[in-house]
C-alpha cells in the first residue's frame, strides 16, 4: 500500500512537471497564424536563423516602414536568402500581425491565449 501511493505520489509529480517542458518550446518557435500568404512565406523564409520570438518582441506600433527596414536588414546586413520578390508579401503579412496595422491582432490574440489553459506560467501566450 505505501509503495502503492509512493508510486502515485511520483506519478503525479511526473504529470505536473510535463506540461511545462513540453508546451513551452513550440510556443516560442512559432508564427502566429494569419490567411495572409506572407505567413507561409515567413515560416519558410524567417525561422531558419532565430525563433519567431524576435518578431513578437518589436514594439507592437512599429511602422510599415520599420518591418521594410527589419527584412533589409535580414536581407543585407545578415543575409537571409530572401528573394525581393518575397518581401511585399511577408512585409503586408507582418505589419499586419506583429505591427502598427494589426487589426487582425484581436481576432488571432484570444484564440492564442485561450488555448493555453493552465499549464503556462508566463500567461498568455499559445503553444
Ligand atoms: C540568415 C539568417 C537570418 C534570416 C534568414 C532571418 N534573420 Fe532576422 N535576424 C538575424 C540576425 C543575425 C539577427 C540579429 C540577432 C541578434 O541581434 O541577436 C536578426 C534579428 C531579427 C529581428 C530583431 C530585430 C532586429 O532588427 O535585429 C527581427 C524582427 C527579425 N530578425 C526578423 C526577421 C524576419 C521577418 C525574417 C524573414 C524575412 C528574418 N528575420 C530572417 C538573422 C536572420
């Protein structure tokens, strides 16, 4: 019987802790979801060098301007392979999720947030 709820007792110690290991992780390396096709393009084009993470921590006001300015960057200063061809539409696809013209951002916030539940100690953000 000890053994028994020793073995419970572990058990659930190993359920608790799981959530948090194995949520966290995919939250950070996504794109948030759009229709626009720049967000397929970004997911090919803008994940390969660092996490999605640096374009959910600009300034949520940045400009159309400033987004053209970040994949010029990407382009010239850090030489992301990225055709000029790709650029109107993840700049239309970024100023319109992560930027000034956001108004789809109220549509996309609560399905992130609500799909997280309990298990993020950070709270908002969906895995
Ligand atoms: C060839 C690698 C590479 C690719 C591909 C790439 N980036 Fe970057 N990116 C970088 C580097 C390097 C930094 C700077 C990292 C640092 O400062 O720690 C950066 C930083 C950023 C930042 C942070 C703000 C800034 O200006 O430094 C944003 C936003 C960003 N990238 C967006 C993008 C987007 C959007 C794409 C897709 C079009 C993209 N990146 C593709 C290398 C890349």
């Amino acid at each position: 019987m000890k053994t028994l709820v020793t073995l419970m007792i572990l058990a659930a110690g190993a359920l608790a802790a799981a959530p948090v290991k194995i949520v966290l992780p995919p939250e950070t390396a996504k794109l948030v979801e759009s229709p626009l096709p720049g967000y397929a393009l970004a997911q090919a084009m803008c994940l390969t060098c660092h996490s999605a993470e640096y374009l959910l921590y600009q300034p949520p006001t940045s400009p159309r301007t400033y987004w053209q300015a970040t994949l010029t960057k990407m382009q010239k200063t850090f030489g992301a392979p990225l055709p000029d061809e790709m650029v109107p539409p993840i700049l239309e696809y970024l100023v319109k999720t992560y930027g000034a013209e956001r108004d789809g951002a109220k549509a996309a916030a609560p399905a992130v947030t609500g799909a997280t539940g309990t298990a993020d100690p950070a709270g908002k953000k969906a895995p």
